[in-house]
C-alpha cells in the first residue's frame, strides 16, 4: 500500500511542474545565430572581424550537432545583415513542434578597452526581464503552447532553463580549456536573449581585442574544439532533464 502510495504522491506533485514548462520537453531542434554579420563587422581586432570568428565557429558547430541527431537551423550562413529584430523573429516563429523543446545559442567573440582582458562567459538574459509569451498576434501553435500556464509559471520556468543550459555550456567549455580564464554565467540585458520565448544562451567564446586570443580563435583546429565544447554543453543540457 505504501509503495503504491509514494509515486502516485510523486506524480500528483509533479504534474503541475510539467504543465508549466513547455521548455523541458525533449529537444529537437537548435536555432544558431553567428553574431554580427554583412555591414556590421562586430569587434573589429588586428587580424580579423568578429563576425568572420562567428561565422566560421557556428558553421563548425551546426555540423557537430547535426551529427548527434538535432535539426539545426542557422540565422545566417554567409557574410550577410541581419537586424536584431529579424534573429530574435527567426528564433521565436519557429514552431518546436508538439511535445518538442527548442533552443537558441548565439555565438559572439567579446571585446574591450583592455589587450589583457581574455576568457569566455556564456550570458543569459536577466531573470527580472519578463518575456511576453502571449499577444495579440500569437498564432495557432503558440495559444496552444503557452496558454497552459500562467505568465509568471512560464518566466520563472524559461529562466530555470536558461541557468541549466548556460552552466552546461560554460562547465563544458572549461573542461575543453582549462587554460583558458573562466569569466562565468552572467545575467545580461542583451536584446537577442531578451526577446526569445526558448532556452536561450550567448556565448563569448573568447576576447578578439586580446591579441593571443585573437590568433587562436583564428586557427581551424581552436575552432573546431570550441565548436566541440559548446556542442557538448549542449548535449549534457539535453541528457540532463
Ligand atoms: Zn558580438
């Protein structure tokens, strides 16, 4: 009696939780967004723009998470303009599909005042910022998705995600770099991260204005490790829920 009584009480608590989170549903497909792009160059360093780093690392990590069975959509594949407006539109229109989860990773190369500042950091948005899951213009599939719980379920569930897969990441990267500087998960008022309605993290991979970071994130076998290591943190996200 007793044993039968213990994973009902489980399931009765637990079935609220999973009704609120749309977001903890398997996998299926990952938006990936080069940073910058076209007329804007992101950071510029001494050897090469942000925007080609961006590029070259997305395109390497698309294959490696393709090869792990993920649908992979990128929101650029070559030197072209995209607005803000347009990636986080590409991010949040796109139907992860009934029972499915969907998440969105940017990829950046940081920059700064100071040649010595280096290391990588992986941001999410700040907690406080409420994203809007419901308007006026949502369609058919959204009502679906999001009107099963309450606005302030769904904010605190999305940023429960974006912590998990942020520290995934970052834990993923230091382990593929333990020389590297590791400059944490940070909470940031970034728009890209702000306006999507799925997990969502930004990865600076590295400081384009530090001349020995610069040179190594130029080199195709430090890009394919990075593109390892992000894939991976990816991956443990995935496995871990
Ligand atoms: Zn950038």
């Amino acid at each position: 009696m007793k044993r039968l009584f213990i994973p009902l009480l489980i399931l009765l608590i637990a079935t609220p939780l999973i009704a609120a989170t749309p977001f903890t549903s398997p996998v299926k497909r990952v938006i990936l967004d080069a940073g910058h792009g076209g007329e804007d160059p992101g950071a510029v360093g001494s050897l090469s723009k942000e925007k080609e780093i961006t590029l070259a690392v997305t395109k390497l990590l698309a294959k490696e998470l393709t090869e792990g069975g993920l649908e992979v959509m990128l929101t650029r594949e070559s030197d072209t303009f995209l607005s803000l407006e347009e990636r986080v539109s590409i991010a949040s229109g796109e139907n992860p599909g009934v029972g499915h989860s969907l998440l969105f990773v940017s990829i950046h190369a940081n920059s700064s005042t100071s040649p010595q500042a280096q290391g990588f950091e992986v941001l999410i948005k700040k907690s406080g910022h409420w994203v809007h899951f419901l308007e006026a213009t949502s369609s058919d599939w959204q009502i679906g998705r999001y009107a099963t719980a309450t606005a302030s379920q769904l904010n605190t569930a999305l940023n429960r995600q974006n912590l998990l897969l942020a520290t995934a990441v970052n834990h993923s990267i230091a382990r593929y770099y333990p020389e590297m500087s590791n400059r944490g998960v940070k909470e940031q008022d970034v728009w890209v991260l702000n306006g999507s309605k799925n997990p969502s993290v930004l990865v600076e991979i590295g400081f384009i204005s530090n001349p020995l970071e610069e040179k190594l994130m130029l080199e195709g076998g430090w890009q394919a490790k990075m593109a390892s290591a992000i894939a991976e943190g990816l991956f443990d996200y995935i496995s871990g829920y």
